[in-house]
C-alpha cells in the first residue's frame, strides 16, 4: 500500500479473467469466486470504461446475503456492515465506477490517501499486481478447518482484522518498484 497515486484509464479493454469484475470470498468449503454480472455475458469486446453491470441486480442481493452469511460473525463486521450494504445493494451502473468507487471507499476506511486519476497513463492490470505482493497470514474465521487461504478480497482482511492491523498489513508488503 506504499502509492500515494493510481490512474486508471477506462479506455483499457476489459479482459474476460482478469478480475476487473470478480473478487474471492472465504466460506466453510474454502474459497469462493464472486463475479460481477455484466451485460453482454462473454461478448463484450469493449473498453473497461464502457462496460455496464447487469440491471436491475438481483446479484447484488445475493452478493450481500452471502457477504452476511459469511462474515457476520467476523469481529469487524459489524464496523464495516453499514457502508457494505449501501455499497453493494446500490451498484453503479458501469463496472468502472463501480470498482473505483469500493477503491475509493476502502482507501478512506484504510486512512491512505490514494489520489485516484483517471487518464491513460497505467493500465490497471499491471500496476496492481506489481504494487500488491501475496499477505503475510492473519486470522481467518475458518482456519481451524482450512488453514489460512491466500488471494482473498481485501474485505475478507478488513472484516478479520479491522482496519488498524489490515492496513499495517497492506504497509509491511512493502515493495520497490
């Protein structure tokens, strides 16, 4: 979490299994792939700023239930359950704003000032996963069963841990570019 600037440019084009629409969730049988529906399903040769979230979204209620299911008895639910419900009942209409908004969301709760451009400038893909370097472990509510699982969504870090101890987290993968 060392940037202090991200741009984000929505003229990339929107790569099937890249990750732009999907994130990982921990439940009782390990991890779950959560996907953003788009309009278009698998045809939607188009740039990432273009891309529409399937409306209305009975996802996002499946999304949220599952969200509660899971976590409710993570010790930070609770903290964070207000913003999450609002956050994923009410999804943008376009996947871009929609990711950029929970960035934006996450980076306050967090209390890192990220400055957020959009422009041309880094495709998102690569400068993600350059910046982000796989977790050291923390406490997972099912780890007695499953042992820790890696390449979770920062939600499930945040729900775990609290903002305080993810972000001090997120700061000691530190890398050079």
């Amino acid at each position: 979490m060392h940037l202090e600037e991200v741009c984000f440019d929505p003229e990339t084009p929107f790569v099937k299994a890249s990750g732009m629409n999907r994130y990982r969730l921990l439940d009782p049988r390990g991890s779950l792939l959560m996907s953003l529906p788009i309009e278009g399903g698998r045809s939607h040769h188009q740039p990432l700023g273009r891309v529409r979230l399937v409306q209305p979204s009975p996802w996002a209620s499946q999304h949220w239930k599952h969200l509660v299911n899971t976590y409710r008895r993570a010790p930070y639910f609770d903290y964070w359950a207000d913003d999450l419900e609002k956050i994923i009942l009410q999804p943008d209409s376009l996947l871009f704003d929609y990711n950029l908004r929970i960035l934006d969301y996450l980076m306050t709760k967090l209390r890192h000032p990220l400055k957020i451009h959009i422009g041309s400038q880094n495709q998102p893909r690569g400068l993600l996963k350059k910046a982000w370097p796989p977790l050291r472990p923390y406490y997972q509510h099912f780890e007695e069963r499953l042992g820790f699982v890696p390449g979770l969504s920062v939600l499930d870090l945040v729900l775990q841990c609290g903002p305080n101890e993810a972000k001090a987290h997120l700061l000691e993968r530190r890398t050079e570019p």
